[in-house]
C-alpha cells in the first residue's frame, strides 16, 4: 500500500512483510471487493471444493436470514482434511502439541483424517445422524480437534463448552442443544492442577437429561466414576473393529448446519449462534489466508481456546482449511514460569502469534527480560482479539516481542460475526488500538441512536451493514430472538452491541460493550449468568454485577448482593459466594469484589441501572437519576 499521509501515531509495515504477502495492495483488493462483493466471495470459494457449485452466492430474499451458496453441496471436514490428504500435503504436519506437564504430539494431515474418521465410525455406531447435537467438553487437547472434526465429517452439529465453564453453565448448555452425545475428557491440566472434567459433567448430567452416551477421552488419568452402560472410554472404542480408518462422510448443502456455539447477551439465557458449512468455510478460509497471510513453510499458533469462537474458527477450521501447520498448547502462560510461552516459540519456530491483549498485558508484568531470554526472531507476524488494546500492550507487543518487526493485525470479530471483521492485513499501516477497516467487501459504520452516521471521532454505535458469508444464521431454536436480538434496532444493519469511534482516515476504534455483556480476559460472560449464580445460593435474594476497569482482566466482576432477610454479610460468605459462581458458572465468572446492600437502584419498570452501579464501584458521580425509582 502507498504510504499515505495518515493522523496520528502510524507504524507503516515492513517491506520484507509485504514483499511476499498474498495480498500487497489492501486497497486494490477492496475496490474490486466492494464494487461486487459477491463476486469477490465466490471468487474465493472457488479455491475450496464442492461436490456440487452453487445456484446463487447470496440468497437474501428472507432478511435477515441470509443464505450463502445456495444449491451447493460441500462438507468443511473434507476441506480440512481429505482434499489435502490427496495432495503433497498428505504427510505435512497439521498440528504440533505441547501438555502443560511438557507431552508433546505432532499429527500429520495423513493421521488426523484417520483419528477424525475412527472418531466419526464411534460416533455413529452411538446412533450418531445429520442433524444430532454432540456436547464437547474438553480442554486444549488434539482429541478436541478431532471431536469437532468427526461431528461436521457426518453432519452432526458440535456444540462445544469451553473448558473453564463449570457446573451449571454446561448443564444448561446440554439441556439446551438437546445433546445425544457428550464428549469429556477425564480432566485438564491447568497451571499444575488438574481441573476435574469428568466430575464436573457427573454433576452437570445429574441435572440434565438427554444425554445417551459419553465418550471419555484420557489425558489427566486420575480416578473418575464410569456410569456403567453410559461411560465408555475413548481409547478402548477406537480399538474396536466399528472404528475404522475410513468413514463415508456427508455431503452437506451449503446452508446445512455446522455447529452452535453459546455466547452471552443482552438479557437471559446464553444463546446459541448457528453457523453453517459454506459461508462459514469460505469466511474463514479466506480472513486466515489474507490476515495472517498463511504461507505453506508456516508455523502458526493461536494461543485462544477452541472452546470460543476463535478457536472454532482459527485454531481448527481456518488453519486446516489453509492446509497449514498449528501450534496448540494445553495451559497456562506463565507455568511454571513467566518464558513458557517464548520458550514454545523458540522451540517450535513459531512464525505467527495470535493471542488476547489480556495475555499480553498478564506476561508484559513479568518484564522483558523473560522474553529476551529467548530467540523469536523466527516470529513475522502478531495478532490480537477479544477486547480493544490499549496502545501500551500494543507497543510492548509489538516492541518486545516482535522486535519492531511484526505488524499486529488486531482482529475486531465476534461469536456471531464467525470471522475476522474489521482487521488489517499484513501490508496496511497500523494505529495502536485500533483495528484499521473493515475487511474487503464488508460495509461497517458507526452510527447514532435512529442509526445515522455520526461525524469522524465521534462516539457510536458499531453497525454492520452488508452479509457476510460466515455471518449467524440464526439463535439455534429461536429464530425471534435472532431478529430482535441483531436486526430489530436499525432497519437493514446487523447491531454488534459495541461502541466504537471512526476517525477521519476511516479507521475504527472500537471502545466496548454497550449492552450487558461484560469481557474478563476476553471472556464474554453475561450479567445475567452471574447474577443467577448468586441468585442460586441459598443466602442471596437479589443481585447485580457489572464489570469495572481491571489492569490485566480489561474489565473485573463487580459484585451488589441483597442478602435474604435475617442475614448478615461477613468475609466468609464473600468467599463462599465467590467458589459458587466458580463452581456453578466457571472460576472465569468469580466476581472480583461483593459488597452487601439493602436495595439496588432500578428503573420504575424494574431494570437494574447498573450505570449508577458503576459509578458507585469507582467513586464516580451517577450523572442523571431522574428515572430511578427508589
Ligand atoms: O466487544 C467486542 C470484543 O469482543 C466481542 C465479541 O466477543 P466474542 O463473541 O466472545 O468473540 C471474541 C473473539 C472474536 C466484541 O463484540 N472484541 C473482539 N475483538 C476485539 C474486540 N474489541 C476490541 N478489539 C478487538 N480486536
């Protein structure tokens, strides 16, 4: 890209970066997306195979329930794995892994087509069909790969609970899928400890029905209760004559359902964002390829958790589908020490780091001498998502870690977005913290409350407002909540629930949720979960948690309890409340701080005026009350 006179502080890229880039000329790439955005789409869907070409490339004659390569048949498992099975990539390495406790397991395309296909046979021989929900419940292990891999090889849709959640939240996750099949591991390895699955699910399953069959995957090997005739483990079956090494796959049309992940609102219940076959694997596909600029000789590593969207969509999808070589690892950054994760990088030659600003900032405490211990200059490429950066992260970053070399493509996406959305390539010039423009042939605005466009630099609302092939279809099982949910606010525009700024050379800055979402470590975690977990101990008639600014965490969980009448607050009960929403939601979910009330403020309808929460949590002035009732 011609250097352009840009405001503010700009970091052009490096000449070595562009020269051998996919894309060089961000902004020829978007003239010619812009001017015919489905041809750009079915351009790159083109370098995917299909079993059957489309009829049409967008079919929106339902909005918002857009449709994508409508007539097409395809399946994203074969993508990832046969079509690179029959080509040189056949005994390249798909995936390189490393255990917290230093296991390690290095899996060729070759062998994860036949894990995957075992898998699958094991899958069916349990009754298994297109269109069946299967609950995943593991931690950062290949077998999770697999799980997903083999459910979309026969058209099963996953459903997978990140490993951090805990009792209720995986039990209302199965209830809610309505999940035949749980897959667990026997636990996870996490910062030297064991997180006890296994046990976990027990509880979660005492509470749910539903669930037939559960296949326990071994990683941890500690004692765990196998419930005769619904247990089995996961290497004895693949033992069995039922897994063999190939499996017929589906062919899958286009629009045929994928996976549900459960992500939390505005209010209520997690939702479960539907996403499907085709968008979803020419969107993925395509943002990896461009973005991260994936190059054969490779080694890339997203250090997020398939649990979340971004591990769905870049840690198994996207790379596999790139045909490239990931880098998975089991646990945390800073065990045992604070260089675990330079340590990896100079290891395994890691070219390509993608990560959260809340690792960054978590590992920048431990100072720069654990970084410089270790050679990264194999490194040419950051990354950085689920929650803005702010411009120290940013330089220290891209400073200490990539040694001014490496552009940062801060990625601006979500669940329901299924790919990146707002994000640089490797050849645009950067601003810390912000995530530059849109991607080619996607539209984004910042807009006021009747939705018209505010002026440069000023505050908005961050809207979408073209289709996107790996946009949500809909909320699995609520096609209402889907439209009021996204598409009710703004006629024609698709509402992310973000604030953002668009400064004068068009580049976005998002600020941050506007709804009731609050992000601990770039977990997406809903008031409302957290208020019902504390809501659920026995001490606790009422309450309200909101986020507030956190060092590392980005925001921390603030907790206001009413205690039920006759009770009094002490140290004691915080401690307890804080282990039950660890234990009912996820440690992830553990409010920072309770403090005990007797009233909360709230509207004259009843809705809690967590604004004046806020302020109150930060010594803050609550501006206006003129609509609280009490
Ligand atoms: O608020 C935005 C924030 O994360 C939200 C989406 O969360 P989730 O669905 O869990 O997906 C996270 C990973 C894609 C967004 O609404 N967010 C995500 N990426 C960024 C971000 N905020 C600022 N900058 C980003 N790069």
């Amino acid at each position: 890209m011609a250097k352009k006179k840009l405001q503010g502080e700009v970091f052009y890229p490096p000449k070595e970066v562009i020269e051998n880039a996919h894309i060089k000329d961000w902004d020829k790439l978007n003239k010619q997306a812009n001017t015919d955005y489905a041809k750009f789409w079915s351009d790159r869907a083109e370098e995917l195979h299909w079993f059957k070409k489309w009829d049409r490339v967008i079919d929106d004659r339902k909005k918002p329930f857009y449709k994508w390569f409508t007539g097409a048949k395809t399946n994203i498992s074969y993508n990832c794995l046969d079509v690179h099975v029959q080509t040189h990539r056949r005994n390249k390495i798909a995936l390189v892994w490393e255990g917290e406790n230093g296991d390690f397991e290095a899996m060729s395309y070759f062998r994860l087509h036949r894990e995957t296909c075992k898998f699958a046979n094991i899958l069916k021989s349990m009754g298994v069909e297109k269109g069946d929900r299967v609950t995943i419940y593991m931690g950062r292990i290949p077998e999770i790969m697999i799980a997903m891999l083999a459910c979309a090889r026969i058209g099963a849709i996953h459903s997978v609970v990140y490993g951090g959640f805990s009792v209720e939240a995986l039990h209302e996750r199965i209830e809610d899928s309505k999940s035949k099949v749980l897959i667990v591991a026997d636990g996870a390895y996490q910062r030297g400890k064991i997180v006890p699955l296994k046990q976990i699910a027990d509880e979660a399953l005492q509470r749910a029905g539903g669930i037939e069959h559960v296949i326990v995957v071994k990683r941890t090997g500690q004692e765990i209760n196998m419930e005769f005739g619904r247990d089995m483990w996961y290497h004895e079956l693949r033992e069995l004559p039922i897994a063999s090494n190939q499996c017929a796959l589906e062919k899958m049309d286009s629009e045929d359902p994928l996976f549900i992940l459960y992500t939390s609102g505005t209010t209520g219940k997690p939702k479960a964002i539907l996403h499907t076959h085709g968008g979803y694997m020419v969107g993925t596909y395509t943002t990896l390829k461009y973005v991260f600029d994936i190059q054969e000789q490779d080694r890339y590593w997203c250090a997020a958790d398939p649990g979340w969207i971004t591990g769905h969509s870049y840690i198994v999808y996207g790379p596999l589908l790139n045909g490239a070589t990931s880098f998975m690892y089991e646990g945390a950054p800073n065990y045992p020490y604070p260089n675990r994760w330079w340590k990896m990088i100079e290891n395994y030659g890691i070219n390509i780091l993608y990560t959260a600003p809340t690792a960054i900032r978590g590992l920048m405490r431990f100072g720069e001498a654990w970084v410089k211990r270790h050679d990264l200059s194999s490194l040419r490429l950051l990354g950085s998502v689920g929650e803005p950066i702010n411009p120290e992260a940013w330089k220290w970053y891209h400073s200490v870690v990539g040694n001014g070399n490496c552009p940062i493509m801060d990625t601006w996406w979500q669940t329901e977005t299924g790919m990146f959305m707002i994000t640089p390539m490797p050849c645009v010039p950067l601003k810390p913290g912000s995530g530059t423009k849109p991607f080619p042939g996607i539209e984004m605005d910042v807009v006021d409350e009747k939705g018209k466009p505010v002026k440069p630099n000023e505050e908005g609302y961050l809207v979408i407002k073209t289709p996107w092939p790996a946009m949500i279809r809909t909320i699995y099982g609520d096609d209402e909540r889907y439209v009021t949910q996204y598409w009710r606010k703004y006629k024609g525009m698709y509402m992310t629930g973000d604030s953002a700024r668009k400064d004068k050379d068009g580049y976005f800055w998002v600020i941050g949720r506007v709804d009731d979402v609050i992000k601990v470590s770039g977990y997406r975690l809903g008031t409302a979960e957290i208020e019902s977990a504390l809501v659920s101990h026995s001490a606790v008639a009422e309450a309200a948690a909101i986020g507030v600014p956190h060092e590392v965490k980005g925001n921390a969980i603030y907790a206001y309890v009413i205690l039920r009448a006759g009770l009094t607050g002490n140290s004691t009960l915080v401690e307890e409340l804080r282990q039950h929403v660890a234990h009912e939601v996820g440690p992830i979910a553990k409010p920072e701080q309770i403090e005990f009330v007797d009233s909360l403020p709230k509207t004259r309808s009843g809705k809690i005026m967590r604004r004046v929460l806020k302020a109150k949590a930060m010594g803050e002035d609550p501006g206006n009350l003129s609509t609280l009732e009490d």
